[in-house]
C-alpha cells in the first residue's frame, strides 16, 4: 500500500503581496517556515528527569525534550524550539523544567504550558536547582590556559531561577590527568539543606565548596588514586535534595605499587570500589565503603538516601546495594534491561520510595519495578536522523528528499495535509546504502536522484519507486552533478590526496561509462546549475569547462586563510566562499571580488538563488543570511535551526528555501503557501544577471600537483574542548570542521574534504595523527590531542 499523504485539495492561490512567488530582495522579509520534517520529536536519548512528585518524566534527546507519563510512558508534551539537549533538572515545586544544550544555553519552561521562562546564553553543560529553587546553577570545564598539561578550570554559574539574572561566577582549578588522558568534568552539583555552601564534584573524585553569598571557594579535595600512574579511575554521583550526596569511583591499580624500575617487581592489576557518602555543607566523606576484588568497572549510579540504597550498571547489569552494611558484598536487587549496553541513564521515581526505576539506552526507555526485577512499560523512539536533504519534484509536485543516518532514502511531498512533524510518513522510501547518507542531488530530468554514503557509493535511484538504477564508483562522498552536449553526466572522485591532486571523472548518468578525466588540486565539488561548469575547492577554488576538461580561473581569497564553504551561480558567473566572519564573491571573468562581513560564526553553507539575485548562507549557530547581490548587503537574516546548518538549498523554481540543521530536522522556507503550488520550472535566464558567463578563449593550464599547505609554526590556538569521536549519528559541528582543517594542513589527507562532519574517516586520520605524535591511538579527541595537533612540535604526515 501507499504511504503517501492525502493531497491538499488544489485552489487557487493568489499572487503573494510582492506580486511575485521566486524569493527575491524584495519579499525575503515576507518569509515564514512553511513545512518541518522530524523523524522523532525525541531521537537518541541523552538524560532523563522525574519531576518532583513522580508523575511525570522527562527526556532530553538529540532532537528535543519530551514529557512522559511517568508509569505508561503516554507522550504528554513535546517542548519547544527543537534542538539537542543534553541536561535535564525539575525544579523542587515540580514547576519548571530546565535542560542544557551542547553550546551551553540553557532553556528554562513552565512545562505544563510549554511556555519559555528564562533564556540563558554561555550558561554551562549541566544544570542544578537548589533545594528552595530560588538558584540555578550551571557547570562548564574547559582548559585554565593553552599550555601543556595545563590544569583544568571548573565554573559554576548561580542565576535567579526567577528572573535569570547571574548572581555569582564560582570558579576552580584541578590537575589535568596527563595518564589517562581525561579533562576533569563536573559531573554533579548539591546545594547544602540551606542553600548558603554549593559543591561540584567530578568525573575523576574531585570536590570544589564556594560559598553562596560571597562567592569564596572554601576548599577543594583532589583525588590522586584516579589520576596516577600506578592507579586510575571514574567516578559517578548521584543526590537528592538534603544533607548528603554519594560518589562512587572504581579504581583500577596495582598490586603491589611498583614500576619496571623496582627489581623483582611483578604487580598485578586489580579493582575496587570506592563508594563515599559526602556532606553537602562542608568537604567531609562522612563513610568510604572499599570493595575489593571487583568484577568490573560500572558506570552512572543512583541513590536512594531514605534507604541507603545504590544502583549502578555493571556488565549490562542494573545492581543495587545495601550501603546499610558494613562491607556489601553482594547486590540485593538486579536488573537486566539492555545486557549489551555500556552506558545508560537511570532514574529513581521519588514518590516510589525508591522501588520504581526509569532507564534509557539509545532511542529506548523503559519503566522498571526494582524488588521484583520486572519491566512495568517501555517505549521506542526512532533514533535515526536526517543527515542530508534536497529539493526536487515528482509528478509535478515539490517534493523533499531525506537521506537517513541508517543509510535510507526517503520522499516527501511537501503538499500533504498538515500534520505533526514526527508524524509524517514518506510517500516512498528505500533502505538503499549501507552506511549515512552524506549527499543528495536530483537529476535534470525529474526522474531520478542521486545519492552517496560516507564511503563513495555514489547510487541514481527512480524517482517513481526508489528503486536502484544504476551504481557509480567514487572514492568519497563528493559528486555533482553535469550537462554537456546535450548528455546528463555525473561527476566523481576515482582517486586523490589533499597533497597529491585528485582525479576527477565525468561518467555517463545512463551507462556509467568515463567520457573524460580531470587531473585537479583536491577538494569540494559544485556544478553550475546549467551543468556546464565545475568549481573545486578548498583554499583556492577552481573553475573548469566541462565541455573540455579544461581548468579555466583559480581564485584567491582577499586575506590568506582557509575558506570554509564555496558555491557558484547558475551560469557560474559569480562564485562566492566563506572565509572567517566574512562572505567572498569573485566575478569569475574579473575575478574582481567584494567581502560582505557579517557578526556571526563562520558559514557552513552557501547557495546562491536561481534567479541570480540571492546569496543564502547558514552558519554554526543555526543562523540563515540573505544577501542581496547587487547591494552587496544583508537582507534578511533568522534563526532557522538551534544548531550547524548541515544543508541549504534552493527548489529549481527558485520558490523555496530547504535548510537542515545539525539537530536532523528540516524546515522548508518560501512565502506563505508557495509550498502547495505545482512545481515551476528553473529560471532560462538570471533575472539580475551581474556578469556573463564564464569566458573561455584563454585557459589555465592546471597546477596538477598543488603544493600541500605545511603545518604553521604558530598555529592558531583551537577554541574547542568538547571531545570529538566517531558516533552515530554522526558528531557535527564547527570544531569538527576546525579539527579537520588541521588535520589537513598537517598533512593527513586520509581526512577527505572538511565538511564538519566526524566520519570514519576523520577517525582514521585522528588514530594516525596520535600514533606519530606517541598519544594512545583510540581515534578520540580529548584534551591531549587537542593540544598536540594545534602545537607547534605537532608532527606532520
């Protein structure tokens, strides 16, 4: 049966107030979001939260925070703007509910309305109410200073919970764990009974006291057993509103505590556990229970003071202990909810008197009764996300295309009856690669699409059923599209190295055979819309006849530096890039430019209108830009996304704006209804035309063998911290691009095309670039490697 939406009954719509459908200068002020796409309201789950009487759980995830009822699960309130979240803390009058982001917002509601109550940029990661919910506290960790194996600062901002004015910055400082390779993160922070002292304590045992009224750190305890040579360790914590909070740490040591330089020394490594129960109003361990000889390492606990109780999960177990005891031994409950799982959120009901227990593993969350070890209720949330977009048409209709992080395709008509975003249902799909779609195109003829993974699969698939015709062979995810002659090709990368050049190749759309071969420095991929020219870049663009294979212009920035993004126009007139906080916009006969600067993070995506008049450019912050070309200006500007702007695209009819943010939703822009029109067609000829295309009578003979970019030996200091590794979905994101870019300059081209999106192969290029600079090569960024890729002793490839 078919899956596509019931049709919008047609009617006729009248001419927009500017008398004219195609965005232009004009009307971009007229703009609203015309249509969403959102797999999940939920997706992949990253904190869950009781409110204070047990009736309702919350659920923070990559896609949004979501409100449950507590014993079913029944979805009670999906909570406004969309974006991830991180952190979640209900008030202690069950009133509010704040979450924090990855960019360290932190959003404050009145839940039972889904209204706004407080806004807080540059907060933290995490978020705390004390104990009468007169403050929030918000923590961040980052590195006190750029110097090698430099402490790391911890700060805890205190905000009026009311009116979300900043009352006290709090501040610390502890050793870097230069062993292990861990940055100290704070992990929990409680208020004492009366709210004058506040504590943080970290990932590695340490605890920092401030006082709340003057602001004064009283003191700090650092724990040396995580972060020796001779032992080392995690720790988790875990509290409710009162006079006491638990820090459990395993340490893994030897026995006994000797190195290679004691003779006759043979240690053993052993396990245990340390489990203290701390005073919330002074740095006091009031017990240390030791169990020695443990099984294995644990991770995240809860604890239930009233009764003394622990969980904690351990070998794909939930174990509970009695703290009662002396010297427990052996757990009074255990719970079995995801055997395979390393890691999972849990949370004690408080009006279960400990005995109901909510846990999340990916997109999952189930309710648990812990005495009898049963399963009460479950949910699944679809935890895939759209990870690339385009705007096309079918059967005469606007339709949006979705490519999933599963590897599927999917169509959506964009003139389906209004229903909720996580509702809609495609009209076609496919499971169609085996790894993330990274790239999405549709063919001229409105009757295929094209689409690659993040290995190179470069797939041309019906339009009509999804069904596959043909496969393309490529090294990477970079293809475009071309039109020479008459004949519809599609461009690939059969080979290259950021260092080396790389080979592009122009291959026949019907039968896949080669009609020409280009020898090019490496880089991104576009093509004119008319299909004629293609434009590579990364530092310098460059622009080729296709018709020839011939290099025709190379193009360099006003001020040397990296360019993030490029795009070019229609006929390839113009050919625009972003460069720091800035836009670039080269006539590419001239090859005379003009820089529009602008107040917002680096673009991450351009595109220039059909039209010929717009240039839309997305940031990392979720921002959207329009310029106007023949002022030279910004138009119009909004915050389309609460993340990076993955993909930005334009329909053929130059009617609708597609914007994708990093969160996996898509929003679909135009004037209000032109989303229900039939499909126009593109433009024949600019309608603000500011340079011919590209002259031809005099070619650049092509530099085939560009010089690499060598390491600077003042690079400059990188500004992230957050630790970057190979998830899935896929980690995105400004730092990633920046990690990239250095890993290029570096040498360690095995990175591909930078394009702030950490893939498989961004990971191999990190798990190279430690094993040269003597890191432990596990393919994550943390603080260590951080430091040595942007030293000036960082070695190259």
């Amino acid at each position: 049966p078919s899956n596509t939406p019931s049709p919008v009954p047609p009617t006729a719509l009248p001419l927009p107030p500017s008398g004219d459908w195609a965005l232009l200068p004009k009307n971009v002020g007229d703009m609203q979001q015309l249509y969403q796409l959102q797999l999940s309201p939920l997706g992949a789950v990253a904190d869950i939260a009781y409110a204070p009487d047990g009736t309702v759980l919350a659920a923070a995830g990559r896609s949004g925070v979501m409100l449950y009822q507590a014993d079913t699960l029944t979805p009670l309130r999906a909570l406004l703007p969309e974006a991830p979240y991180n952190a979640l803390a209900f008030s202690p009058d069950g009133r509010r509910l704040a979450a924090a982001q990855g960019d360290r917002t932190v959003r404050v509601w009145e839940w039972a309305t889904g209204d706004t109550a407080l806004l807080l940029p540059e907060a933290g990661y995490s978020v705390y109410f004390s104990p009468d919910g007169k403050m929030l506290a918000a923590a961040a960790d980052e590195m006190a200073s750029s110097d090698w194996n430099a402490p790391t600062k911890t700060t805890l901002n205190l905000f009026d919970a009311q009116t979300g004015k900043l009352l006290k910055t709090l501040t610390a400082t502890a050793p870097f764990d230069s062993w292990s390779n861990t940055m100290p993160e704070t992990i929990g922070v409680f208020f004492s009974a009366n709210g004058q002292r506040v504590q943080a304590a970290s990932n590695l045992g340490d605890v920092h006291i401030w006082d709340v009224v003057s602001g004064q750190r009283l003191n700090s305890s650092i724990s040396s057993t995580t972060r020796d040579r001779l032992s080392s360790g995690r720790c988790s914590a875990e509290n409710t509103y009162g006079s006491t909070f638990l820090l459990a740490c395993f340490i893994s040591y030897l026995d006994p505590p000797c190195t290679e330089s004691s003779p006759n020394c043979n240690p053993v490594g052993k396990l245990r556990y340390e489990i203290g129960t701390w005073d919330t109003s002074q740095i006091k361990r009031l017990s240390n229970q030791i169990i020695y000889d443990a099984p294995d390492t644990f991770d995240n606990l809860v604890y239930n003071a009233a009764r003394r109780e622990m969980g904690w999960l351990q070998s794909g177990q939930i174990h509970f202990w009695n703290l009662g005891s002396p010297t427990p031994k052996t757990p009074i409950h255990s719970l079995s909810p995801c055997p395979e799982c390393t890691y999972l959120h849990m949370a004690l009901n408080p009006a279960s008197g400990g005995n109901t227990l909510a846990v999340a593993y990916g997109g999952t969350l189930e309710v648990w009764d812990v005495p009898s070890g049963q399963r009460l209720s479950a949910l699944e949330n679809d935890t895939r996300q759209i990870f690339t977009a385009a705007l096309g048409q079918r059967e005469g209709q606007p339709v949006l295309a979705a490519g999933l992080t599963d590897g599927s395709l999917a169509l959506y008509p964009l003139g389906a009856v209004p229903v909720p975003a996580a509702e809609l249902k495609p009209a076609v799909s496919r499971a169609a690669h085996p790894k993330v779609v990274r790239r999405l195109a549709f063919a001229e003829d409105g009757k295929s699409l094209f689409s690659a993974d993040e290995d190179g699969g470069v797939q041309r698939s019906s339009l009509s059923d999804l069904s596959l015709l043909r496969t393309y062979p490529s090294q990477n995810d970079a293809f475009a599209l071309a039109q020479t002659g008459g004949s519809p090709q599609v461009v690939v990368v059969t080979s290259g190295a950021y260092s080396q050049g790389a080979e592009f190749r122009l291959l026949s759309q019907e039968n896949g055979q080669t009609l020409r071969s280009i020898a090019s420095p490496y880089g991104r991929l576009e093509t004119s819309r008319d299909g004629r020219w293609l434009a590579v870049g990364l530092d310098q663009p460059t622009l080729w006849d296709l018709s020839t294979g011939s290099l025709l212009r190379q193009f360099s920035p006003p001020q040397p530096g990296t360019l993030n993004y490029f795009a070019v126009n229609a006929d390839a007139s113009l050919l625009a890039a972003s460069q720091d906080q800035a836009f670039i916009v080269w006539n590419v006969n001239t090859q005379q430019s003009f820089t529009i600067p602008t107040d917002g993070p680096t673009a991450t995506r351009l595109v220039f209108s059909p039209n010929g008049c717009l240039l839309a450019a997305g940031d990392a912050g979720g921002v959207i830009r329009m310029i106007d070309l023949k002022t030279q200006s910004v138009v119009s500007q909004w915050q389309a996304h609460l993340s990076q702007l993955r993909d930005l695209q334009f329909s053929a009819d130059g009617r609708l704006l597609l914007s994708l943010g990093g969160d996996g939703i898509a929003r679909v822009w135009g004037q209000p209804g032109a989303h229900l029109l039939p499909a126009g067609s593109a433009p024949t000829s600019p309608a603000c035309q500011l340079s011919g295309p590209p002259l031809t009578s005099t070619p650049v003979t092509p530099t085939l063998s560009p010089t690499p970019i060598p390491a600077t030996l003042t690079p400059t200091q990188v500004t992230f911290y957050r630790t970057l590794a190979l998830t899935d979905p896929r980690t995105t994101g400004a730092d990633v691009l920046q990690l990239q870019q250095r890993l290029q300059a570096l040498g360690y081209s095995e990175v591909g095309i930078p394009d702030g999106i950490f893939g498989e192969k961004t990971g191999q290029a990190v798990r190279n670039f430690q094993q040269r600079n003597n890191l432990v090569v596990d393919g994550v960024v943390g603080p260590l490697t951080w430091k040595a890729l942007f030293s000036s002793s960082a070695v190259s490839k």
